[in-house]
C-alpha cells in the first residue's frame, strides 16, 4: 500500500472517531442523568467505526447524532383510582425511537426503575435488533414506573385503560405497535388493547402484539423470546462442534424469557441448575424441575423461594448476583440490564463458562463484555439473542392484516430460521469488519448500516 493511501486511510479513521468522540459528548452533555441510555449509545458506537471509514457519507449526512435523538418521546401523567378509592398517578413514557425500516415497534415496561434513561436505551437497542430481524419494523419502547406487584386484577385493569387512554392518541398498525416486557404479560395486554378498542371504536389488532390467542395473538409468540434465545445458542455452538445436550445451564429470571429458555434448553437435553426472581435463586445439580416455576411463577403468583417447599433436596439463596457463582457451561442472563457485573463475569470465566446468551436487555456490565470477549466466550449479545420475541410479534402484525393465524409449527419454524439468519448475518459482518468471532461488532454494524443506509436513502427527514 503506498505511503499516500495510508496516510489517507489514517486520516479517514481519525474523522470518524473524532465524529464518533463529538457526538457521544453532545449526547452525555445534553442528558447527563440517562446512563442507562449512554451505555447502550457507547456499545454501538465503540463497534460502528470501520462503517463510518468505509462509508464517509454517513459522517456526512450526521448519521449518528439523528440516530442517537428520538423522532419523539412522549411522557404522560398516568392517574388511576387505587381499591381503596385513593387517587395515584405514575409517569407514562412511550419513545417513537426510529422509522426507517418500518413503523415503531417495541414493548411496554411496568415497573418502578422505568424512567426516560430506561425507555430510551431499550427503545435505542430496539432499533438495531428490529432491523438483525429482516422484518419491515423501525424501533421504540414505553412504559411506566408503576409497580404491578401486590396490586389487584381491578388496580391493573383501571391503571392500564388509564395508560390507553393516553397511547391510543400515538398507536396504530403502521405507526407503532406496543408488546410485552417485564411487568407487561397476556393480562396487561389484554386490558390495553380492550381499551384502545373502545377508544377507536374499532378492532385493530395490529395495534398491540403478544395478545392472547383469543383475539388475534400468534401461537408462539409466548415463547418466542427464550426459544429464540436457545435456537441462537444452538447456532453458535454448532459452529465450534458443540451442542447444548448435557451442559449445565444458569438461567437469572424466572418470568416470560426465562421460562420458555430454560423449557427449550431441556427439551435439547441441557440440564438447567438455577433460575432466579427478584429476591434470590434456587440452586439443585440434578436439574431444575420447571413444571413447579410455571405453578408458582404464571399461575400462583407466588416467589421463587417457596420450589424448595415442593422439592427439599434443591437450596435456595436470598439475593440475586450470587447465582453467577454456579459452575455451569451456559449462562442465559433473562431478568434485567446490568444484572452481571465485572467480577461476576470473572467468576464465570472461572468457573468454565463457554456461552453467554442475553435474553434479558443489557444484562451484562460493560466490564462483563470485554471480559467475555477477551476470554473468547461464545457470547450473544441481546440485540441478536433475543430478537426471536419481536420477530414474532411482526409475525403476529402480518397474520393480523392478512386475517390468517398460522399453527405453531409454522411460526415455530419460520422463528428458527429467523434466528439461524441473525446468526449468520451477525457472523460474517463480524469477518467482514476484521473481529470474527465478534457478535457484538457483528451485531452492531449490521443492523447499524441497515438502518443507516435506509435513513440516507431517505433524505434529511
Ligand atoms: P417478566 O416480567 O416476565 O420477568 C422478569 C423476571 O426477572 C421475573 O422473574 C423477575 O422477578 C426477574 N427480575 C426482575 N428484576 C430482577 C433482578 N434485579 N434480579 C433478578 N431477577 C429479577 O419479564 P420478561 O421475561 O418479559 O423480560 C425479561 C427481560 O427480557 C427484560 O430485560 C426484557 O426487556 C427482555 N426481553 C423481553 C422480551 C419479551 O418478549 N418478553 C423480548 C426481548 C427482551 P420477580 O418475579 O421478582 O419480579
């Protein structure tokens, strides 16, 4: 390579950090508190360099600051009359992130930590994950910091015909379509999509998904996040002749993502030690019996902590992080953001870990990454791991507009797929961009060009 083309390829690179160092300080600068949403602005930005030097144009056309700013965010007083007749109000937020491959398409959060910092980085993620997809969705997500914990069938429905009223104004099936995420089940969907009917005075069922099968849901689309999660493990270990029979499995969570994860992964004959809620984890070597989570978890409603009440020889432990200190070969991180520290990943690395699959969204610390990766874990990040849930809630919008409902083997299927494209697309951009091996890399530049050239094509909007 001549002296010149160095030099010029040198000069090239420089402007993009330097574009990439602009921005990320403009954006840290202007909503200093929103740390969740820097840290998932900065695992992007750390990948996206060599597309910026091989394609100046997005540096020109601003890519990243239109990117990293929400076509819309929209915060809501949320009231609603408690069981005893006390008026309570929460804060709503819906953030319209990206439409540049489709209308906004993202779940709903219920829970007490959902602040703009918190819509904004699942909303900002959301956009390169809908895009790894190959589905026609852009990126958004929304929420409350209304706890449904303790709160009864009547509080949940007023509460969430209260948050309707509200979204309803900003919804539709070609403009931007709620799901589920934590604290958001078939019941809450259920109460706001019987709202956002009565409003409209319509059925529109592509205006929410993860609905229950009686009004438009997909089969499937219940599993479909920690199925997805498993198919994409299978993919990865495939491709460095493992497989996930007999491996040990660690599984944070035991709600949506968890629990359809931990029956995928023992359906392939793993073997899952320890799943998790809020106050602790259960722990038993032979092998967690999942018929007792479901009873206590999706129909009783009860804690973790009472399985060992059903099955004595397993151990239960108050607080969650400890569950990284079981030896296993495959973790699957499925409750909440940051939920694996640096010295957390350490003790796993320690302990023989040899995948790391996110089902939750960012799980993992930012030191917890770039020890995985050093370590050469087989790891997935969320962006690609779990994007089985939204690819299935846009199977869910296309059999609602052409009025067909597919059985579950069909979607099942077309989910695997799905999932074995994401890997591989993942995969060869990661060789493509010099990091093989790399799926965080892999993951961020693929979905970042795919929405990056669809923006450009559209013009300054
Ligand atoms: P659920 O509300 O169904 O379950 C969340 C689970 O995580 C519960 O078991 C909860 O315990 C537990 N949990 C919450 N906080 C903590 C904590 N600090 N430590 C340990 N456990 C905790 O939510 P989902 O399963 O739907 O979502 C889980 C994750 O997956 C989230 O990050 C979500 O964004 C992500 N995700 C979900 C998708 C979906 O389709 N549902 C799609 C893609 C990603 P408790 O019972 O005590 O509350």
């Amino acid at each position: 390579m001549s002296h010149t083309i160095m030099q010029r390829d040198y000069q090239t690179e420089q402007r993009a950090q330097a574009y990439i160092d602009e921005v990320f300080s403009q954006i840290k600068q202007r909503d200093p508190h929103e740390t969740e949403f820097h840290q998932a602005v900065d695992v992007i930005f750390k990948s996206i360099k060599p597309a910026l030097v091989k394609n100046p144009a997005y540096i020109d056309n601003r890519i990243l600051e239109r990117l990293t700013e929400p076509e819309r965010l929209i915060t809501f007083r949320v009231p609603w009359v408690d069981d005893e007749g006390t008026v309570q109000v929460n804060r709503g937020f819906r953030v319209q992130f990206n439409s540049a491959i489709g209308p906004y398409k993202g779940g709903l959060r219920f829970h007490p930590t959902v602040n703009s910092s918190v819509v904004k980085f699942l909303g900002f993620q959301q956009i390169f994950k809908n895009a790894l997809t190959g589905q026609p969705i852009g990126g958004g997500k929304g929420g409350a910091d209304f706890d449904p914990k303790g709160k009864s069938d009547g509080e949940i429905m007023r509460f969430c015909q209260s948050f309707m009223t509200e979204s309803s104004q900003h919804i539709g099936p070609d403009t931007d379509v709620p799901a589920g995420d934590i604290g958001v089940g078939a019941r809450e969907l259920g109460y706001l999509f019987g709202q956002y009917k009565k409003l409209r005075g319509r059925f529109e069922a592509g205006a929410l998904t993860g609905k229950s099968l009686n009004f438009g849901g997909s089969l499937g689309r219940k599993e479909a996040t920690g199925y997805g999660t498993i198919y994409f493990v299978e993919n990865m270990m495939k491709d460095k002749g493992l497989n996930i029979e007999g491996k040990r499995v660690v599984v944070s969570g035991s709600g949506n993502v968890s629990i359809h994860a931990m029956e995928k992964a023992i359906e392939l004959g793993a073997i899952v030690v320890a799943c998790s809620d809020s106050d602790g984890y259960i722990h038993d070597e032979n092998g967690i019996h999942l018929e007792t989570v479901k009873q206590l978890k999706e129909i009783e409603n009860r804690r973790i902590r009472d399985y060992v009440d059903y099955h004595p020889q397993s151990v239960y432990v108050e607080g969650c992080s400890g569950i990284w200190t079981i030896p296993c070969e495959i973790a699957l991180p499925c409750a909440t953001q940051n939920e694996i520290s640096g010295s957390a990943a350490q003790t796993l690395i320690k302990n023989g870990v040899k995948v790391v699959a996110e089902g939750a969204n960012m799980p993992s610390t930012t030191a917890a990454v770039e020890q995985f990766i050093a370590s050469d874990i087989l790891y997935a990040p969320a962006k690609a791991a779990n994007a089985g849930g939204v690819a299935v809630s846009s199977l869910e919008m296309a059999q609602n507009s052409s009025r067909i409902a597919w059985t579950f083997e069909e979607v099942d299927k077309k989910l695997k797929d799905i999932m074995t494209d994401i890997y591989h697309n993942c995969s060869e951009a990661a060789k493509a961009y010099s990091a093989p091996g790399n799926l965080v890399v892999g993951a961020n530049i693929a979905g970042f060009i795919k929405v990056a050239d669809a923006m450009t094509e559209q013009g300054v909007i």
